[in-house]
C-alpha cells in the first residue's frame, strides 16, 4: 500500500506540519467510526460506503493524474483493484456493516487488532520477518484483549451483537492481507494515486454487492435522517483528509511517529462515542481497550528499533 522513505527525506519537514497532519490522521480517522455509526442508523452500508469512496477516488484520482502522475498501466490497476476489495470491501466492508449492531469504540478496538494480523500474516509469508518475543507477546495480549470484547459483545446483547463483533475482526483479517499485499504488489509510485485507484475498485466493488443484495432498489433518500446525511458527507469530505495527510507523514515524518495513529485512533473513537455518542462503557471493556492498546503500542515499539 503505502511507500515509506529514507530517513533523510523527512529532515526538511517542519514539526509544524508534521504535528498537523499527524493530528488530522488522529482526530480524523478516529472519527470515522461514530461517522460510520451515524450514517447506517438510515442508508444501507454498503451503498453508502461504495457512493463516498467512489465519488472520493474520483476527486483525488484526477487531481493526481492533473498533477503529473503518469497513467497505470493494466498490472498496476489489477492489483490496486485486488487491495482495494480486501481492504475496503473486507475490511471497511466489515466495519460499516456491523456498525448498525455494535458500538463505534467496540469497532475501533477490534479494528486496533489490525497491526497484530500483518505482523502474523508477514511471519507467515514466504520471506517474511520472524517475530521475537516481545513481538510474540504483544500479539497474544492484543488477541487476549479482542477475545474479551467479543465475549462481552456476547454477554446480555442481541446475537447480532456477537455476530457484529467476530465480522469486525474477520475484517481486520481482510485489511491486513491487503496491506501485506500491496507491500509487494506493482503499483503506482504516488501513494495517493494508489489510494485513489483502491477507492475507485473497492468502491465499485461495494456499489456492485448493494446492488445485488437490493439495497439500491430500496433506498429511499426521503427517509434518511440528517444526523445521517452529515455522517456520510463528513466521511466522504473530510475523511479523504486523512488519507492524504498519512501519505504525505510517511514521506516527511519518522516512521516510529507515524504508526502511533494504530493506538491514538482507538482513544479517540472511545471519547467520541462517549461523549457524541452516548455509548456506555464497562469496566471490563475498558480491561480490554488496555490489552488491545497496549499490544499495538508494543509492537509499534519493537518495529521502531
């Protein structure tokens, strides 16, 4: 997916802009979760979520190509079309489908699990890096934490909630061989591009599936909710945003920096869903925000050394 640079090319960048765009990353895709929650409360997820990252790749895939990017070749739109359907129809796919039965901050948390399943996936293929024992260790207390959460998604809630939460986490998986993917996959040089063109197959990939299913057929726009209409133009408007300021972090931020949105994000969403939200959180949820958190924060640790 994403390309990092050399170290020296981040020197020139301003602590200004770095904290910026590092802020944006954090409020922003923090924020997504609740915006998700807000949206399927009244328009079908997957139609929703196909219409925002459609009409979000084709902003920033013709900025891109306005701006020099020279046209993919064939190769390169196959497998930006194989990541984007792991990552945004499994992965995103996932989120926005269990969002009507489950809270934001429970999505987030398990969402959290993500880093945990590349650095599985990484050991697993062929040429991959053998985790160490710290590494290991993070791994099983963040699983330990994602079991917790499900378990408590189990206890006194509807099945659905259950269901909600294990599609969560089998999202994660989608989006984790995505990204193990793309780390070897021929793709464009422009991070952005590259986005632009997972948005633009992923999205479609989701529309076709709303299709299929009859969630275009029975969309009415009268009876979505304005509280809903705001989710959807926030993710589709502002949620972009952090797509470009993440790109723009990893050719100018130290990499170690970066990766703190994998546990800053979970935090955020929990506040919001609080807060805006009026989710209500146990203590043992809080236990298992602690697990998931923490783990992601050792392994982010031990890739920084």
């Amino acid at each position: 997916m994403s390309q990092t640079a050399p170290a020296s090319s981040y020197q020139t960048a301003s602590p200004l802009l770095i904290w910026t765009a590092l802020s944006a990353v954090y409020v922003i895709w923090g924020s997504t979760y609740l915006a998700i929650r807000f949206t399927v409360e009244t328009t079908p997820p997957f139609l929703s979520a196909g219409a925002r990252f459609v009409a979000s790749g084709i902003v920033l895939y013709l900025w891109r190509r306005c701006a020099g990017d020279p046209t993919p070749c064939k190769l390169e739109w196959r497998n930006a079309t194989m990541i984007g359907i792991l990552l945004l129809v499994g992965g995103n796919g996932a989120v926005v489908w269990a969002a009507r039965y489950i809270p934001s901050s429970l999505a987030a948390l398990l969402v959290a699990t993500c880093p945990l399943w590349m650095l599985l996936f990484d050991f697993l293929r062929p040429g991959g890096e053998k985790p160490g024992a710290r590494a290991l260790t993070g791994i099983l207390v963040g699983f330990l934490g994602a079991l917790l959460l499900i378990g408590w998604s189990a206890d006194g809630t509807s099945e659905k909630s259950f269901i909600g939460a294990v599609v969560v986490v089998l999202g994660s998986i989608f989006w984790a061989s995505g990204s193990i993917y793309g780390k070897t996959a021929k793709l464009p040089p422009s991070p952005l591009l590259i986005t632009a063109m997972e948005m633009l197959t992923g999205g479609a990939a989701l529309l076709l599936i709303a299709f299929v299913i009859g969630e275009v057929t029975t969309f009415q726009l009268a009876a979505v909710s304005s509280r809903s209409a705001w989710g959807w133009l926030y993710l589709t408007v502002i949620g972009p945003i952090a797509f470009v300021s993440y790109a723009w972090l990893l050719r100018n931020a130290p990499i170690p920096l970066v990766s703190t949105y994998s546990y800053v994000n979970p935090l955020v969403a929990i506040l919001l869903g609080y807060f805006l939200g009026k989710e209500i959180f146990a203590l043992r949820v809080l236990l298992a925000a602690a697990l998931v958190i923490g783990s992601v924060a050792l392994v982010s640790a031990r890739r920084a050394h």
